[in-house]
C-alpha cells in the first residue's frame, strides 16, 4: 500500500511538471512571435512606404503605354492564355508582372514514363 501511494505522488507530480513545462514553452513561443511579428511588420511598413513612393515616382515619369500582346505558340486556345494571365495576376498581384510568350514545354520523357506520371499523380 505505501508503495502504490508513492506511486501515486511521483505520477501526480510528473504530470504537474510535465504540463506547467508545456504551458510556459507555449507562452515563450507565443511571445517570440509577437516579438518576430512586430520587427518584420515595422520594416514591411518601410519596404511599402518606400515602394509607394517609386510607383508615384515612376507613374509621374512615364507616360502609360498599351501593353504589349504575349507571344503564344500555335495551337494554345485562348481561353488558356486567358487562364495563365489569371493565375499570374493572382499569384504576383495586379500589375507587377508581364506576360511575354506562352509556349508549350516539349516533352522528353517516354511512353512509360508518362504513363507513370499519370499513374502517380491521378486523383483517388
């Protein structure tokens, strides 16, 4: 019996540390990224200040021109390229980006090869 109560106590007491550990790791890693969070904000204001200014600066300078229609391949249907441009324009953002040419990679792998990269890549 004395020892099931000595048992009792270095598992009660293991427990206790144990999670007052977690708790206070979990305090220091939510206080590291406040900390983080607040350097990178401070210079990500500065980075968009100053890249505001270049645009105003560069806008003032030029005068805007038609952009220039990409260079497509034969055979890439419109709406693809319409899709591509989509995708960029998400990805980058509005305007910071220009398409030049739309083209086919060719293909260098085998018929086995590419039969195993469907297989491999399919949905289940």
């Amino acid at each position: 019996m004395e020892n099931m109560d000595l048992a009792l106590i270095v598992l009660l007491t293991g427990m206790v540390v144990v999670f007052a550990a977690l708790i206070v790791l979990t305090y220091v890693i939510k206080g590291y990224g406040m900390i983080i969070t607040s350097i990178t904000s401070g210079s990500k204001k500065k980075k968009a200040e100053a890249q505001a200014a270049k645009k105003a600066v560069e806008k003032a300078a030029a005068k805007p021109a038609a952009p220039a229609a990409p260079a497509v391949q034969e055979g890439i249907p419109g709406e693809v390229i319409a899709a591509i441009a989509a995708a960029v324009d998400y990805t980058y953002g509005a305007g910071t980006h220009t398409i030049r040419a739309v083209r086919r990679v060719p293909q260098n792998r085998s018929a086995w090869g590419s039969a195993g990269l469907a297989e491999s890549t399919r949905p289940f």
